[in-house]
C-alpha cells in the first residue's frame, strides 16, 4: 500500500502527518509507503517548517529529512490513497484527477476521526505554537485509525 498526504505548501501539516504515519508503519512493521506533498509549489525543494520540525521531534518524530514536492496527476498513479487536510487541497487535487477512479482515492484524513463530517486540519502557518500541538494530536489521532484499518485490512 501507498499512501500520500497533502496540504497546500507541503511545510507543516501533510509533512507532520507524512512523518506520523511512517514513524508508526515502521513500529508495526508494516509494509507501506508513506510520501507528502503541496497543491502548490510555494515551498518546492524546502524542509519542513521549523515550527513543525520543532513540535514534531518533541514528540518523537522527527520530519527534517522530508522535503516540500508538488502535487501532480502522476500521483494518482503512484498513491492507493491521497489524505487531503483540507477541502481547498482535496478541491485543488480533484482538478487533476482524470476519472472517477483517481477521485475515489481523495480522502479528507479527520474524516478517519469522525466519517463524513468534512472537518479540516487547520493550518498552523500563521499562528502561535499552540495550533502546532494541535495539529499533531489531530493527526496522531488520525493516523492511530488508519494503521488500526491498515492491521484489519479495512482501508
């Protein structure tokens, strides 16, 4: 399985949730493949924002390694699933999708944490250190039920 997360500049949420997940595929020894990426290409080529980094490695999962890409339509060839933050990304990534099949693997990720309701992780970029700690409990939730439904085969 290949699974791919998302945000608009690929510097804080979908690189912390990149991280998250891969630290916990790796603890369950699990065979899948975790990357991130941006709608946009804002921060191509950029590490991590250091506040992220920051709250990350606080935590035991340190994203210093990763480095800001684009999203682009070959994604939908490479990915099973594509975790979107937010519905402005999920929008942006539907633009590319090219049939119903891409489209399907689009996936707001609080969506795991309560299905349907369409809640978006906020983005801590212009705010204080506080909205840093609760993307990462949002996320760490999140990605404790996808490798929950990976175990299960239920994804």
């Amino acid at each position: 399985m290949k699974i791919l997360m998302v945000c608009l500049g690929n510097i804080c949420r979908s690189p912390l949730a990149d991280g998250i997940l891969r630290r916990k595929v790796r603890e369950n020894a699990l065979d899948v493949v975790v990357d991130s990426a941006g709608t946009s290409d804002f921060h191509a080529g950029e590490a991590p924002d250091h506040r992220m980094q920051e709250t990350a490695v606080k935590r035991g999962t340190p994203i210093d390694f990763l480095s800001a890409r684009q999203f682009t339509a070959a994604d939908f060839e490479q990915f099973d699933l594509i975790y979107v933050m937010d519905k402005s990304n999920r929008e942006n990534v539907l633009k590319l999708a090219r049939h119903e099949a891409d489209a399907a693997k689009v996936r707001l990720i609080l969506n795991e944490i309560q299905p349907a309701t369409d809640q978006e992780v906020p983005d801590p970029y212009f705010g204080g250190w506080e909205g840093f700690e609760q993307v990462y409990d949002l996320l760490d939730h999140a990605t404790d039920i996808i490798i929950e439904k990976i175990k299960n085969k239920d994804i």
